[in-house]
C-alpha cells in the first residue's frame, strides 16, 4: 500500500496514522507529527517496543482473565490512559470534547493538557459526570507566575479532576525542524484557553551584554525541585511528575513525595537522542522501586506494546500522537475506536501470553 493510497478503513493504529496524514494540513501535521531535530528519538520511541518479544504460554486456564488494574485507590477497566496533548482543535472542530467523550465511552483515563483548546470544566462535564468513566486528570506546567499556577490547581481540583500531572522536561521548546519549517501557527479560534488572556505576562528583563537571551531571559525563572515541593505542599491529589528518564531525578521526585511518575521523553519533542522510554521504563523502575506507581507514554501502538510496558514495571501507559491522528480521522468515533482496537490487541496478547491478570506479570 503506498502513501498515496490510504487504507479503506482503519484496523489498527498503522492505519489510522496512513489517514491522517491525507486529513491534517501541514500545518498541524508538522505540530502533531513531528519531533525534535532529527527526530532520532520519535522512530526509537516505536522501535524499541517492536524490538523487545514475548514468550508465549500454552494450554493455561484464562477463565476470569481481566485487563483492570489500580491506581491511586481506583480500580480502571484497564491500564489504556490518554496523554495530554495540546491543541486538539487544530485535529478536529470538536478538539478535546470528541477525545473525553470516547474516553468516558470506552472507560479509559484522559488527562487534559494545559494547553487544551477546550475548558477542563466543558471536559469535566463529559467525564466525571458518567460513573462508568476512568478519571480525570490534569496536566500542569509550572508557569513563571505561582499564584496562577496556583489558580491553575484549584481549578483543576474545583473541577472534578482526581490528580495533577506535573510535566517537568520542557523547560524550553526543542528543535522542530517540521515545524519550523511548515511555519507553525495556530489558526484563528484555537488557542490555549486555560492561558490565554489570563496568565499575567513575565516581568521584563533588560540583558547585559554578553547574557542569553535564553538562559538569562526566558529560564531565568525556570522551575527547579523547590517548586515541585512547594506545589505538592499545595494540593491533596496525587501528584505524578511526567518526564522522568534518569533515576536520580525519579528518586529525587519521590523523596518530595511524588504520588507517581511518568516515564516519557515528552514523545521524542525536546531533547533528540534520548533513550526510548522502553529501554528507560525498567532503569526507572529499578531506581523506585514497586512501590511507586510508574505509568509510560511514547511510541506504544499495539496492545503487545502495553503488555510488555507492564512487564517492564510500569502501571498503565498514555497515548498521544495515535488519538490525535484518530481525532483527525473520525472525531470521537475515532479515537473510541482506537482504544478498542488496543484493548483487544492487550487481550489477545494476554491470552496468548497466558496472563490472567495484568498486576502479576511482574
């Protein structure tokens, strides 16, 4: 099948990535698609996945197998969460509200972008008003202004949300060739509503001669581990700090109490040449210990890939750039059926693996 000639209809992740790219401009195809610099660590992102195999188990009972698991005192229908991802509106005039709405649908997890196009209270109408959903959670920046990020919290909380999601690896955008060369705008009506015309602009600062504009300017104030533990003085949810690939930083956020972490190289958009977070997931876990809940996002496009995630210690997984291409494809209906699909490939795989259930593996 050639890329000219997408597939007729959708069966697996591979598919829906084909159509998407005949459905996004290049615009937010370069946004969403694209990683940093040579985009070495996006393709191992995927790769390593493929490259690790499962040993198969025959004749084993699997009567009353299931995919639930727990986190944070919560029982999920299985361990498929949804990675925040900005912007969805720039993939389909329904953004965010078609993403909640086949979350809720199809009980998995989503966790709302701080730069959503969509209110997390208009989310939170969808998914924590229907009791068969998986929760809720919101991803936070640490902005430069703390009484908004502050601000930020409460209005998660107010909302409904069960936890915060702390992304700590971006202090400063990577090098996006794609975008950079696509000129990357955002087009008129989609913005970051939960920024936009309410965080109070940066203070000025005046550079001497021979300062960065960018160490001395915009990192000036960066968040560092002090903001992490002052915002986890600030709130009862769990807190879950995402960006997590070296273990001295995984032990340093759980000795400030981190409720959990997530394995992640933010999907191969910052740092280029960073590890897959499949070779990362087991040194992390190594580092922590069971105890810690571990979730992992980046490259995962088969159910066998959420198998072997478990295996490797993590807790549950995040998908980002496959809901967004299903978004793209066919609105909530899309994305509903993408977590079908991975959901029954992770049965498959569990019953071909003779895995009963899912926190045993280990």
């Amino acid at each position: 099948m050639s890329p000219a000639q997408p597939p007729a209809a959708p069966v697996c992740l591979a598919d829906y990535a084909a159509l998407a790219r005949h459905r996004l401009d290049d615009n937010a195809r370069a946004y969403f698609e694209g990683g940093a610099a040579d985009e070495l660590t996006l393709a191992a992102n995927v790769q390593a996945w493929r490259d690790i195999p499962l040993s198969a188990r025959v004749l084993r009972p699997m009567a009353g197998a299931h995919t639930r698991v727990t986190l944070f005192g919560r029982t999920l229908a299985h361990p498929i969460l949804l990675a925040p991802v900005a912007y969805q509106r720039l993939a389909h005039p329904d953004g965010e509200l078609a993403t909640a709405q086949a979350a809720a649908a199809l009980q998995a997890g989503m966790v709302l972008s701080t730069q959503s196009s969509v209110p997390v209270e208009d989310i939170a109408r969808i998914v924590c008003t229907d009791p068969d959903a998986g929760p809720l959670w919101f991803q936070l920046y640490l902005q430069h202004d703390r009484g908004f990020t502050l601000d930020l919290v409460r209005r998660a909380e107010a909302a409904g949300c069960t936890a915060l999601v702390l992304t700590v690896d971006a202090p400063v955008q990577g090098a996006r060739d794609r975008e950079r060369r696509a000129g990357f705008r955002l087009p008129p009506g989609v913005r970051a509503v939960h920024l936009d015309g309410l965080l109070p602009p940066r203070p000025a600062r005046t550079l001497a001669a021979g300062q960065s504009a960018l160490f001395d300017g915009l990192l000036a104030d960066t968040p560092t581990w002090d903001d992490v533990a002052w915002l986890r003085a600030q709130t009862r949810l769990p807190l879950l700090l995402k960006g997590m690939t070296h273990p001295e930083d995984a032990r340093l956020a759980q000795s400030l109490g981190a409720d959990g972490l997530v394995v992640s190289n933010h999907g191969g958009r910052t740092l280029d040449t960073l590890p897959a977070t499949a070779v990362l997931l087991p040194r992390i876990a190594d580092a922590v210990g069971a105890s810690l809940p571990l979730l992992v996002d980046g490259g995962i496009r088969r159910g066998t890939d959420v198998l072997k995630a478990l295996v490797l210690g993590a807790r549950a997984v995040l998908i980002g750039r496959p809901v967004v291409q299903a978004l793209a494809v066919g609105g909530a209906h899309g994305v509903a059926h993408v977590l079908r699909l991975l959901r029954d490939e992770l049965e498959i795989a569990m019953a071909l693996t003779g895995c009963t259930s899912l926190d045993r593996i280990r």
